[in-house]
C-alpha cells in the first residue's frame, strides 16, 4: 500500500514584494529631493545674507572716508594739490598721508591706497569742495532717495576682485545740515578771536551734514546715512 503525500496549495507568484520596494524607493527618493531643496535654498539664503552684510560694511566703513577728510579740507578750504589735484599745497594736510614719504597712514587712518581709490566730484572751477555742496532742483532735505539721482559727491573704490577677501564700492553724497553755535558760547564776532571756544568763530560752532552711503559688493546694495558735526576753527 503506497502513502500519499498532500502538499498545501503554493499560489502564483504575484510580485507584490517587488511592488512595495519600487513605492518605498519612489518615497525615500522623494523625501532625498525634498530635501536637497530645501538644503540649495538654505544655501542661497545664507550667500544672500552674507552679501548683502558685505555691502553693508562697505557702506558703513567707507562712509569714513570723507569724515577723515573734512577737518583739514575745511580748514585749508580745498585739497591738496600733488595727492588729489586740488589747489592747496599738500602741507597744510597735517592729518592726511605723505605718499611721497614714509607716512603712508595719515593721523586719522587716511592710507595713500584710500585716496588712490578715492574721487571727488569736478565741476568747472575744479574739484568741489564738501562743506559748500548745496540741494540741487528735486532734491528733498528729509528724502534722501532724491539725492541720488544727481551725480554722487565721493566714489570709493577699493579691491573688488575674485583675489580678495574684502572689498567693494561706495557712493557716497554730502548734503548740508545746518549749523549751530555750541552750548555757552557767544556769537559775537569779536568775542570770537579771544580764544578756543569763546566764540563761534574759534570753535564755538559747529556745521552739520548728512552723509549718504550706498555700497556694493559681490552684487548687493546697502544703503547707510548718518549725520556728521563739523567744528568750525577757521
């Protein structure tokens, strides 16, 4: 007598295993795009930031310039000839650099690679002289966007190149902002030849202006404006 062997019913292969990998491989490569997205705009934002932070920072330390300049350009009432093609000789600009010499910074930070990068505005008596920049037609005291549609009054350039870690541009605009004789002091004229500080004439005023910086760098813009007190001493 032969025993039979009955062996459970195996159903056709139905491929569902291969089915639920390829819909978790679609998902995870899904969620891996996602994310890479997600990391590139990450990226882009932060480049971003950085720079506009960089031109920023040209805007607001290249705005220094002219204040380095203003003490003895007032006070010499123009520039200096050999260093800028002014009409003043370079001796009277104590605190400005000997390029020909061996004091390459000034006594207020002014290097001779600054003034290399540094230009002033001509018109036709020559290169114009900060403390006597007016408003011109269209221009509003307290909207300073309209100062930037005349020609800027500085331009600084400094290294701007892929060699550098720093560098950039500014446009810088100078705008009068009143004056004002200091606390305690007379306004007499002849009160004002007696000494530092009896008189507006000796120290005893001050001229303010409005210093407008628009630096660019790495193809961002930044925009910095701040107020400037000059002491009157000559």
């Amino acid at each position: 007598m032969h025993r039979r062997h009955i062996f459970p019913h195996r159903s056709a292969q139905q491929g569902i295993a291969l089915f639920v990998g390829l819909v978790f491989l679609v998902v995870l490569s899904l969620v891996a795009v996602v994310a890479m997205r997600g990391t590139l705009l990450e990226l882009r934002m932060v480049n971003n930031v950085a720079a506009h932070e960089r031109a920023f920072e040209v805007s607001e330390s290249l705005r220094g310039i002219p204040v380095a300049m203003f003490d003895d350009h007032t006070f010499n009432r123009g520039w200096p000839t050999a260093l800028m093609g002014g009409n003043v000789a370079d001796t009277g600009f104590g605190t400005f650099p000997h390029c020909s010499g061996t004091k390459a910074v000034g006594s207020k930070g002014l290097s001779c690679d600054m003034l290399d990068g540094t230009t002033v505005r001509s018109d036709d008596s020559g290169l114009v002289n900060l403390y006597e920049i007016a408003f011109k037609d269209g221009e509003h005291p307290y909207d300073p966007a309209t100062w930037t549609t005349s020609t800027e009054d500085l331009t600084v350039e400094v290294c701007n190149s892929g060699e550098c870690t720093s560098g950039g541009k500014a446009q810088i605009w100078i705008r009068p902002d009143g004056s004002a004789l200091s606390a305690g002091n007379g306004a007499a004229q002849a009160a004002g030849y007696r000494g530092e500080g009896s008189g507006s004439a000796t120290g005893g005023g001050s001229m303010y202006f409005q210093i407008l910086s628009r630096g660019s760098a790495n193809g961002m813009t930044a925009t910095t404006l701040a107020q400037y007190r000059q002491r009157i001493s000559n």
